[in-house]
C-alpha cells in the first residue's frame, strides 16, 4: 500500500474517531441532563442513582490516573504550586448557605446524638451511629494525646461535636470553638446550659480572615481543610495559635492519590453546585508539602467505608423522620421546592456513600495528620 494512501486512511479513522467521541459526549451530555430533571421531579430510583453516581467516579478516576508514576507526580506537584498561589479560601459564603440555611432542627433529626456531621468510625458492623460518632472523637483524643488541664482550639467546630465531648470526659480542659454559622453556636451555647459545661467558648468567625491572640496545647480542624484552599497561608496563621509544644490534629476526607478542585463546569457537577461550592479534594499526603510552620509527627488513613456506612446512616435517619423533614424543607424552601430539596438532600447522602464505599473504599477515604509546631 503507497504511503500517502496508508497515511489518509488513518486520518480519515482519526476524524471517525473524533467524531464518534463527540457524539458521545452529546450523548452522555443529554443523559446527565434528563436524570437531573427526572431527579427533580423524583423519579430516580435509588439504585439508578447509585448506578449513575458509580459511573461519574469512575470517569473521575479515569480522567485523574496519569500513565506513569512519573506523570502523576508531576500532576500533583502543578495542583500544589497552583493552590499556593490561591487565598486561604474562596466562595466562603455559599458553602454555608448550602449546609446551614436549614434549621438545626434537620441535622439533629439526620446525625447522631453527637451532631458529628463528618465521617464517624465504626469499630463493630453492629455499631450504632452514636457508637462510631464517640469512637472517632475518642479516636481523636487519643492520637492528639489530649490531656486534662489542656487549653484547646478546635476550628471549624460545626455543632460542636468534638468541643463538647472533650469539655465532657477532660473537665479541666478549656475549649475555644471556631464556626462560621450563629445557629451552630446557638446550639453549642444551648448544649453547655443544658450539661453544666462553662469550660467551653464559640467564636462565629470566618477562619480565612480571623485573627486571634490566644495560644493552645491542641488545635484540632476536623473536615475543614476541604473548604480551603491555601494551605500553607492556612497552616501558618493556624501555627500562630500554637505553643511550642502545642500538637495540631487534623482529620480530612480525602482521595488516595489525586488531588483535584471541586468545580462546576458540566451538568454532572452536581454536588458541587448544590453542596460543596469552591471546596477541594485533597490526596491522602497533600498536606505533607505544607510544612513550613508545622512538622509532622504521625499520619494515619481511615478506609473509606467507615464515612460511607456514616453516610447511609444518615439517609436512613432522614427515611425514617421524612415528614418531619418534609415540613422543614417546606419551611425552608417554599412548598413548591420540598419535594426537590428532599431529593437532593437524600442523593448527596447517597453519593457521598458510593463516593467513600468505592471499590471497597480504597480509593476515597480519610486521612488524620498530627502535627507539631515548627
């Protein structure tokens, strides 16, 4: 066969090729726009969601594995100088109102008896969701080597979860709390009155621009380095607030080796329109690069089944009290949006459960980091 013949058939399957891909990406494009609709409307089973939500993370992994070691080295490194060069966090404000404009009243209906709203760990498969959330805050107090008499920072505290059973089991401790929210620290105010607890304070603030004078013997960040983005600018001013012998632990969920920003740019980014605007996955060894300040002491990885089996606790709370939960959405959103909040609400659990539970939760999972003062 002459050359130049041979040569224009691989151009001509070339262009079948890109074509067809093309094609396909219409396709699939169509798709993911009529399960949104359908979903709306509450019309996708639950299998065809976990079904669908499998594929979107295997096309994550494919589009996110490099060829060679090499190459993927190379990625990271070019995600790590890139968010060097971003503020502490962006998008501060629509993150919150995607979490927290629903009254307390629907997390306390959802999570455990603690309001750990974040992966909890389960020591037995019998455990209960209030065993796994005092499992992993007894977890936490163990690895940080928390001791009574401490003065402890715990930032980003949510509903206080960890701040309150440290105030419970260390007495002599003094916990400062810092949440983005008033509700949660109406809440957390609440839960002290109700306990007798005066050995903890909350501080509403938002830790991208917060400035504070006080030093501690342990800062603890749980799940909040997600919704950052900087992290050696978020390293140094949380170093700021450390004495010199003082431990700073944290626990963030995670993927084993890719990091990636969360983004929305295609109609399959779903969650992160809804639910995690300008947040950002890290790799399990991300913050290793990120020690100017602090130095690492331990690090430790939670398989990822414990923050899916978490999470399809939380749906089944949410099945379980679906009318109560149908008149905060109401209350919330308006009558004609429930129905869509109530399925959105309940497809982020899921997804957040075949996300961790994938591939027997050896991809997506949590890592812990202690870390001393430099």
């Amino acid at each position: 066969m002459p050359l130049g013949k041979k040569k224009t058939q691989e151009t001509h399957k070339g262009g079948e090729r890109k074509e067809m891909e093309k094609i396909m990406e219409v396709a699939y494009g169509a798709s993911v726009k009529a399960a949104l609709t359908l979903l709306e409307m509450n019309l996708l089973p639950d299998l065809v969601i976990r079904r669908l939500t499998r594929l979107l993370l295997a096309g994550r992994l494919r589009s996110g594995y490099k060829p060679t070691a090499e190459m993927q080295l190379s990625d990271l490194l070019r995600f790590i100088d890139s968010i060097k060069k971003m503020p502490i966090a962006i998008n501060t404000e629509k993150p919150k109102t995607q979490h927290y404009e629903l009254p307390t009243a629907f997390f306390q209906l959802v999570l455990g008896r603690n309001m750990k709203y974040s992966s909890c760990y389960f020591p037995k498969d019998a455990s209960s969701l209030e065993d796994a959330e005092e499992a992993i805050l007894a977890l936490y107090c163990e690895r940080a080597k928390v001791e009574d008499g401490h003065s402890v920072l715990d930032v980003g505290c949510g509903w206080g979860s960890l701040s309150l059973y440290i105030a419970r089991k260390f007495s002599k401790c003094k916990l400062t709390g810092i949440c983005n929210s008033t509700t949660q620290k109406a809440f957390i105010d609440d839960q002290c009155r109700k306990l007798g607890l005066q050995n903890i304070e909350i501080i509403v603030a938002d830790i991208s621009t917060f400035e504070h004078d006080g030093t501690y013997d342990r800062v603890f960040s749980i799940e909040m380095f997600e919704h950052m983005k900087n992290y050696g600018e978020l390293l140094k001013k949380i170093g700021k607030w450390m004495k010199e012998d003082s431990l700073l632990f944290v626990h963030y969920f995670c993927h084993k080796t890719l990091a990636y920003h969360f983004e929305d740019v295609n109609d399959d980014d779903w969650i992160t329109r809804h639910f995690f605007s300008g947040g950002t996955m890290p790799s399990a060894n991300l913050l290793l690069y990120f020690q100017e300040d602090v130095s690492i002491v331990d690090h430790w990885l939670v398989n990822g089944k414990h923050y899916s089996k978490t999470s399809e606790e939380w749906l089944k709370r949410m099945d379980k009290e679906i009318v109560a939960i149908k008149e905060i959405m109401e209350m919330t959103y308006g009558k004609e949006n429930a129905v869509k909040w109530m399925v959105y609400w309940r497809t982020f659990f899921i997804a957040v459960a075949e996300l961790f539970g994938y591939n027997n939760g050896e991809e997506w999972m949590v890592a812990h980091f202690l870390f001393k003062k430099k």
